[in-house]
C-alpha cells in the first residue's frame, strides 16, 4: 500500500512539474509570436520595461540585449537614417557621398560613439594592495569622447583620475582606468552626470580612501551651433572621501594635473 501510495505521489509531481514546463514553453512561445513582426528596438524595449527599468541616453541596457541583436539593430537604425535624409531632401541614390551614409552613421552610433550603451562593462582586474600603497596616484590625461544627449554634438575633452588608496584598498591595472572612461563616456550625456558616474564606479570598485576626477571638453553644441563660441570649454570636478576632506590634498591633485 506504501509503495503504491509512492508511486502515485511520484507520478503527480512528475505531471505537475511537466505541466509547468508545457505551461512555460507555450508562454515562451508566445512571445515569440507576439515579438514577430515588430522592429527590434521596440522587442528589446519591451524586455527592459517588463523590468521596470531606466533606459535613458546615458543607461547602459547590454542586459536586455542578445547575441546577434546589435546586428540587427544596426540595420533597425540604417533603415531610420536613411528616412531621416531623404526627409532632408538628399538624394542618396544619385549622390555617391550619401549612398551609403545611413548605414555608416548607424555603425557609428550603435558600434562606436554610443557603444557604451549596449555592451557589457569591461572586465576590472583588481589586485591587493601588497605594497599596502597609500601616496596619490594620478591617471591622465585621458582621451575622452562623447556626445551631448541635447543635440547628439560631439563632446571631446580630457579626463585625469586621482586615486588616494588605503591598505586594504584593491587596485586595478593602469590600462583599466581608460578602458572604464571609454566606456562610461561613449553614451549621450551630459558633462557633469558622466564625470559622477565614472567616480561612483571607481569609488566602488576599489574602495579607496578618496577619489577624484576632473573633466576639461569642448562642446560643439556650443562651438557648432547655437552660440558658436569656438573658445568655450566646461570644466568640472567630483571629489570623494579625503580629496574631499583634506584641502591640501585636494590642492597637491589640481597643482599637479595643471602641470600636464
């Protein structure tokens, strides 16, 4: 009796869990069919909602995007370029210049200027801090290129990093601090979120006893259109933990970084 009892309880759940997986497989199913047909950006947009997350200009969402998908979203956005010129009254198929154009802006802005939207952080390798270091370090100037979120114009500028760390600080390879800056920066944003960002990574990742960070750029939006002030740049600063603190600190960063 026990073991027929057994069997049947065996049974059931064997049938419950294959129901569930049916169960999953047709909802998987139908939001196959359901994203059928419809432009990809509008399918990845979906995923990230259902999440009920952020994707503004300067949000990175490589999470909700899939292999292969950059591909066809490079097509997605070719197809909108080319849209948008012949809205400008641009005749692609007789001006050997533009022919093609949609489809290099397009690999532009996904693969390159806004990349840092769509692709993984890159990977920090952290090392202990054997030495137990504990004297300023300064990383720059930093080549940085990025874009304005108000009228998608270049922002091109410098960027130096400076790192106070603790014994217990990690410390990560020379070659990161640019990898981390390309990859914050390359995003539609403003100046001054971008500069809070990279601190805020850089802050968590290595836990020092203080960070800081400079940015000096030129702006197009200003220097192309609207003013254009060719001469105008925007200088900011972030300062955490001891840079914040400690003035003279602060002053030995900003003296030594003046002098490069």
């Amino acid at each position: 009796m026990t073991a027929k009892k057994t069997s049947t309880q065996t049974a059931l759940k064997t049938s419950v869990k294959n129901a569930i997986a049916s169960k999953s497989s047709a909802k998987k199913s139908a939001n196959h069919q359901e994203d059928a047909g419809l432009p990809l950006s509008v399918v990845i947009r979906r995923r990230i909602e259902a999440q009920k997350v952020r994707f503004h200009a300067n949000d990175n969402i490589a999470a909700f995007i899939k292999p292969g998908e950059l591909e066809g979203l490079v097509e997605e956005v070719s197809e909108k370029i080319q849209a948008v010129l012949e809205s400008l009254v641009i005749d692609t198929e007789n001006d050997h210049n533009t022919r093609n154009t949609s489809r290099r802006v397009a690999k532009m802005y996904v693969q390159e200027v806004f990349n840092g939207r769509y692709v993984d952080q890159p990977t920090l390798t952290k090392f202990p801090n054997v030495s137990r270091l504990n004297e300023l370090m300064i990383i720059g100037p930093i080549t940085v290129r990025s874009a304005c979120s108000h009228h998608l114009c270049p922002i091109m500028g410098r960027i130096w990093i400076g790192v106070l760390p603790s014994k217990d600080s990690a410390l990560i390879g020379l070659s990161k601090y640019s990898r981390l800056t390309e990859w914050v920066m390359c995003r539609p944003q403003i100046q001054e979120e971008a500069v809070v960002e990279l601190a805020d990574m850089l802050e968590r990742k290595m836990k020092p006893v203080g960070v800081a960070v400079v940015m000096d750029a030129d702006h197009f939006c200003m220097q192309w259109r609207g003013v254009k002030d060719r001469d105008s740049k925007m200088i900011n600063s972030v300062m955490r933990g001891a840079f914040l603190k400690d003035s003279n600190l602060r002053r030995e960063f900003l003296a030594l970084i003046d002098r490069k």
